[in-house]
C-alpha cells in the first residue's frame, strides 16, 4: 500500500494506518452509477478501498453530464454502457484498486451473483423496487447497505446494518405504486444535492469498512439544500415487528414475488413491464396526474389519453401505460431499456 | 374473469380431471415400472387405460403405438428429428406452428432436408392439389396442421393423407389444436405420425401430450433409458411403446388426461365443437359489419363437409391499435382474457397481412357462454371509440 497517495487520509485520525489497511482489503458494490453512484464510486476509488464493483444498466446520454462526475463528452461520444465508461474512468483515477463495471439491470435472477462478496452495497438507484431488492439481499446475507436517495434539491440517506437497525422495508408497508411518486426525469434534480449525500454515503461507507460502527449516523438524514434544512429524523431506530423482510425472512423481491416482470412480446417490437405487487390490489395508477407530470418534461404534444390508457412518445419509441401500472414499451425489444424508461418517467 | 385463450390451453377443465388427478397422485400414484406390487400395477394400469381410451378416440386399433409425450411440440421433434434422412424432401406449409416450422427450418439450415411451403387461400385453406404438385421423388414426408391455432380453419387432412398414401410418403399431422374438438380417424385418414397435446381440447394437464406412430414407420428413438422391461437390453428395446418411452412417465398428468378423454368421449367432440362454433360465429355477426375491426379468416358461412369450416378461434384487429394494446384493455379493464400477438405462427400472420403485429386471439371454449361473449363484444366496441387524443384538450 502506497502511504504517500492516502498520506492526508491517514493523518484523520479514527482512519490512521490500521484503517488506510483495512481499506485496501475491503470491497464494495456501487448499484447504479448516476449522479449518486458515481460521486460515491468516485470518492471510495480515490480513498483507497480495495475492490469496488459498480453495476449500470444504462447508456450515457447528454442529460446525465449535469450531474454524474464520471462522465465527460467524450464518453457521450463513444456511447458506452455507463458501467463501462465509470470503470475506465475509475481505473485512470486510481491504477491501483481493482475497479470493475458491470453493465447489467440487477434483477432477482442475478442479483445474488452480481452483489456476492459485497462488504457494504451503495444504492445508487433511481427507483424503490430495487432498493427493496437489495434490502433482501443485505438483510439475507447481513451485509450493510446505506440507502440514498435525491430528487430536486432533497437528499435522504439512512444506514442499514441487518440485524441491528430497521431495516427498508419496516418503513413501507407496502411498496409505492408505480406512476404515484415524481422522479428525476419528470421534477428534476439539483446536482449538488446528489453530491452532497453521496459525500456522506463515502463517509458512512469508510466508517463502515474501518471498523467504526459507534461513529455511524443512527436514523434517516433528510436534507433540503434549497431550503436549507439539514435533519436527522430519529425513525424509531428498532425494526417493526410485522416487517415481513427482517422480521420473518420474506425476501419477496429477491424471490421474484413483488418485484416487476418485463417480457419482450410475441410479435410487436415491443416488451411488456408488469410491476410486481400492487395489482394483485386493485390498486390504480391516477393517469391525470401523471399525465400532469409528464407534460414539462415531454411536452404536451407527446402525450396522449383515453380512458384505459395514457400514451407517450419518449426517444423514438411509445410507451403505452395503463391503469393497474402495467406497460408496453413499443421500439424496442431490450427488456433492461424497458425498465430504465419505466423508472424514470412512470417510477417503479 | 372470462377466459377466452382457450386455444392457448384449455380453462377450467372439467372437475372430474382435477378430481381423478388429485385422488390418483394421493393413493395411487406409485412408479408404474413393473415393479409388481399392487400400487405399481394400478399406476401401470392408469397408463395402459390412457393409452387405450386415446387409440380410441384416434381410431387406432393399436394402441401400444401411442406414446405419450411432453406435449405436441416433443411429439413433433420426435417425429421430425427420428424419421428424417439426409437428403429427404419434406412438404409443408406457411400455417404451421413453430413446433412444426422451426423443426423442420433447422434441419433445412443444416442442409440435411429441403423443404417446400405450400400457401394457404386467402382465407386460410389448404389445395390438395398443390400439394400433390409439390412431391418430388425425393419426398418423404407430408407435414399439416389440422386446425390452424391464428385462424382456426381446418384442412382436409383426408384427403391430404390418401393423397399420400397413394404417392408412399409418409403424412404427419398436427392435432394440437383439433384433438378433441373435430373427428381424427388415423387408419380412415391414412394418417401415419398423430401429434397431439393434453392440455387443450382433450381438457388434461399440460405436460401430457402424444405421438402414434403408425406401422409404416420406424422412428429412431432419442429419448433412450428405462423402460421397466427388457432391462438386461444393452439398447432401447424395439417393441412400442418401449422404444420411445424411456423415462418415469408423468403417470398424474396422464391420469388426468384419462378423466379429460373421458368427458371428450362422453360430451362427443360435434357438441363441443359446436358449441365453440356457435360462440365464434356470434362474436363475428356482433363484430361483422362494423368497420373499425378487420376480422381474419373465412367469413362464418364457409363450410366443410356440412359444417362451419373453423375451430372457435377467431382473430382480429381494431383498426389503428396495437393488438397488444387492445389485449391488455381487455384483461385490465373489463377482465377478459385474451391472447395478442403472433400466437407462435409467424407465418400465418404473413399470409393475412397481420405481421409482425399479429392478432387479437379470442378462442371459446366448452365452458363460455354467449353472455361472455356479448361481452367480450361490447367491451371491444368500447375499445374501438376510445382512441387516444392528445392530452392538450
Ligand atoms: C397448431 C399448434 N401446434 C402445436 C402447438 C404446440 O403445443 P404444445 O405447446 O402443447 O406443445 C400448438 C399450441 O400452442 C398449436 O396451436
Ligand atoms: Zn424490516
């Protein structure tokens, strides 16, 4: 280990060298490398971890340079999978950790390959199922996972160690039905706010891989960098007694039962997003509002309505949704696309 | 919910085949291998009773010639894959399922066969005659869905098999979608290789299914391993239907299949049909004349031998909108349940200018009603006036 390159971090006196050390022998799983992803990813790369895997489904697009630090316009350019661009990217930052990108939609098929060996998983994801999915995974294995999220100029973050805190799933009762909660694409996101809870994912994250357990933050942070309020919400810090996850050890994401199943269809160019769970409740999308949300970020002209269904145009292909939150994506035939367009414009 | 994707599988089945599978699998269901003790011989029974109630109802009068099957696609592979030579000619045509077509395409690739696909008429029919102009001297095999699964319409698989026989070659048919519902007689229709699948119209479980293989021909088994019988037999056994049986047989599945033969032969496949024929035929004087649909296939007076010329399937499009689109209206809002898209036979769908879209599949079954389907009817009048307007209004 190169003491020179980590010279100031070791000077910080809870790391010291018996941290720096501990650190180069720790891995980590960024999931979802945007705006809080990479920040994170990069952050954890130059203090000196010893592995870090970061899993993307996604390509860059233009929209994502306003806030995601990894990228630049020659990576726009060469149109690669974020996951790649972010592992090339890393490696220039940092030659001597071991950095590797993944280009893939973490589902309940693989999630339990692509996660393994993980010593705490960052969520860097854009939507609930998969922190759900990843809830599983920790609370199945006990491994930590720190929890953020940002929308506009709000920040949240809570630390998840299985078997000590609550854990994601005691604060829902039932997963947010699709089409019901703004996302980035549709109400926007300020990027220092991304950079600002991603800097205390790293924080929580270095606490955690140097053995620093007493200095974690207990509770959920809620920040609002507009308005400036800065709150730590102390959540009851004990797990709910009825969460079915860390109290009974249903993982019914990473079993496949709640989670959403995209399928290319049988003939149309086009796949299928059925969202796991809330149908089986009757419960249904308001298509008005979000239609209503939709409208500023594609343009009212791109959008249409009938009684069963609301249609929009959206990068050359036609998304059709309907009310029990199911969906059609026609013009494409990639499922992982599917699922990306789904959470950033209806939300899952 | 109304089920109308009974041409997909059959729903619900009749409650005897859930009550025989349940009571067989509780207190009957030993290994069937010849293993001599009185459970054993009971399941060994179930099979042989199967197989005889459906030599039966296929007009075979060997019924050790009936060998079960996973479904029709397995029947098909083994028919296809255990018959076919290297330079052999095969005839078929552009209405096949997958499980026919894509067989007999991956052989072509390989260059092992040459294939020819005869075209329907545009509504949906088979020309003895250009079949009979198809046959080479290196022909060896006649491959014809009997009922197509998109349109519904039957072929003359009689007169396709005399033809046949007359030529040598040998006729397969696939009898996925008309075991059940229309009269197959193997020796009267000259039929040498019946294909055919237990979780349609014959009202089993998926996961049965079966092939006879008539006396003119020798299939090389690929499915080798126990049979219960001549085990001190270093190679599969010859005698059928040993030879293509080896494996533990899905014996519940086939009792269940047994209990669903019996309601076919008891009911009588003309009242099933027929009852499935008068539903089609309502929904397409419901929907006939109105021009927002294009309904595919023979109009509903087109008959054969007396009778309406098509299974109770009947596919369609609502002008302008995507059959997926159409299908899960249906399911989400009116709780109808129907099948959209290319129902695994693309080339039909070429062939009706419904590719690569493909259709809206409405197929009743014995346990519709016409109430479901004014329903289904209206509901689709409903959908057809709801086009999308822009949300600027
Ligand atoms: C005409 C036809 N052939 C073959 C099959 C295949 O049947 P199975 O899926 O039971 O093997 C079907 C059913 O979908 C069919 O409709
Ligand atoms: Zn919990």
């Amino acid at each position: 280990m190169k003491t020179e390159r980590y010279l100031r971090q070791i000077l910080f006196h809870p790391i010291g060298k018996e941290g720096q050390r501990r650190l180069a022998e720790s891995s980590a799983v960024v999931v979802g490398c945007g705006a809080i992803g990479s920040t994170t990813a990069s952050l954890l790369v130059r203090s000196g971890i010893g592995y870090l895997r970061v899993i993307d489904r996604d390509v860059l697009e233009e929209s994502n340079l306003q806030r995601q630090e990894l990228f630049d316009e020659e990576d726009l350019r060469e149109g690669l999978p974020k996951a790649l661009a972010a592992e090339k990217r890393l490696r220039r930052i940092n030659s001597a950790i071991r950095v590797e990108g993944i280009a893939a939609d973490l589902n309940p098929t693989n999630a339990e390959t692509l996660l393994r060996d993980a010593q705490v998983i960052l969520d860097g994801t854009d939507n609930f199922e998969t922190r759900l999915l990843l809830n599983d995974y920790a609370l199945k294995t006990g491994t930590p996972w720190i929890y953020s999220a940002c929308l506009g100029s709000q920040a949240l973050l809570m630390d998840i160690l299985p078997g000590k805190t609550l854990c994601l799933r005691c604060l829902v009762d039932s997963v947010p039905l699709p089409g019901s909660l703004p996302t980035c694409e549709t109400a926007g996101i300020l990027a220092p706010a991304a950079k600002l809870i991603a800097s205390i994912q790293t924080t929580e994250a270095l606490k955690i891989l140097t053995n620093h357990p007493e200095a974690l933050i207990s509770g959920l942070v809620n920040i609002d960098l507009w308005k400036g309020s800065f709150q730590k919400v102390d959540t009851q810090t004990a797990p709910s007694p009825t969460c079915p996850a860390c109290q009974k050890g249903e993982y019914e994401f990473l079993n496949a039962k709640g989670f959403s199943l995209t399928t290319t269809l049988c003939g149309s160019n086009a796949v299928q997003i059925t969202p796991g769970g809330n149908a089986e409740n009757g419960a249904k999308i308001d298509l008005v509002a979000l239609s209503l949300r939709l409208q500023s970020a594609l343009g009212v002209d791109n959008i249409s309505q009938s009684p069963y269904l609301l249609k929009f145009r959206l990068k050359g292909r036609e998304m059709v949704i309907f009310p029990d939150g199911r969906a059609l994506l026609f013009g494409t035939q990639d499922t992982s696309l599917a699922r990306t367009l789904y959470s950033q414009y209806v939300g899952l | 919910m109304i089920y109308l994707d009974n041409a997909a599988t059959s729903f619900p089945k009749p409650s005897e085949v859930y009550g025989e599978m349940d009571e067989f699998f509780r207190e009957r269901a030993a290994n069937p291998g010849r293993a001599g003790y009185r459970l054993s011989t009971e399941a060994e029974k179930g099979i042989e009773m199967t197989r005889k109630a459906l030599a039966g109802l296929f007009g075979a009068s060997e019924p050790q010639r009936l060998v079960f099957t996973l479904n029709a696609t397995d029947a098909i592979n083994m028919a296809i894959k255990g018959l076919l030579n290297p330079g052999d000619h095969v005839i078929t045509t552009t209405l096949e399922h997958n499980a026919v077509t894509r067989p007999l395409n991956s052989l072509e690739r390989q260059g092992v066969i040459t294939v020819t696909r005869v075209r329907p008429s545009p509504q949906g029919f088979l020309d003895p005659g250009d079949i009979k102009r198809a046959i080479t001297h290196k022909t060896r095999l006649v491959a014809l869905v009997h009922a197509s699964n998109v349109l519904g319409t039957v072929q003359p698989i009689g007169d396709v098999g005399r033809l046949a026989r007359e030529r040598d070659l040998l006729f397969l048919v696939d009898a996925a979608q008309s075991a059940g519902l229309w009269p197959v007689n193997v020796e009267e229709q000259c039929i040498d290789l019946l294909a055919f699948t237990g979780h349609k119209s014959l009202f089993g479980p998926p996961g049965t299914g079966g092939l006879y293989v008539g006396g003119r021909v020798e299939l090389r088994p690929w499915r080798e391993g126990g049979t219960g019988v001549d085990s001190q037999n270093p190679v599969q056994p010859e005698d059928m239907p040993f030879r293509l049986e080896g494996g533990t047989p899905n014996f519940v599945g086939l009792a269940g299949l047994k209990a669903g033969v019996e309601f076919v032969s008891r009911t009588g496949t003309d009242k099933i049909r027929r009852h499935g024929q008068a539903l089609t035929s309502q929904l397409l004087h419901a929907l006939g004349d109105d021009t927002r649909f294009t309904l595919y296939g023979p109009p509903p007076e087109a008959e054969v031998g007396g009778g309406p010329a098509t299974s109770p399937i009947l596919s369609l499009n609502i002008r302008g909108m995507e059959p997926q689109v159409v299908g899960t209206i249906l399911d989400e809002s009116f709780g109808i349940a129907v099948r959209s898209g290319l129902h695994c036979a693309p080339g039909t769908h070429k062939e009706i200018g419904s590719f690569p879209q493909g259709t809206v599949r409405i197929s009743p079954g014995f346990f519709n009603t016409g109430d479901d389907i004014a329903q289904v009817a209206l509901a689709l009048k409903e959908i057809a006036s709801s086009t999308a307007v822009s949300s600027r209004q």
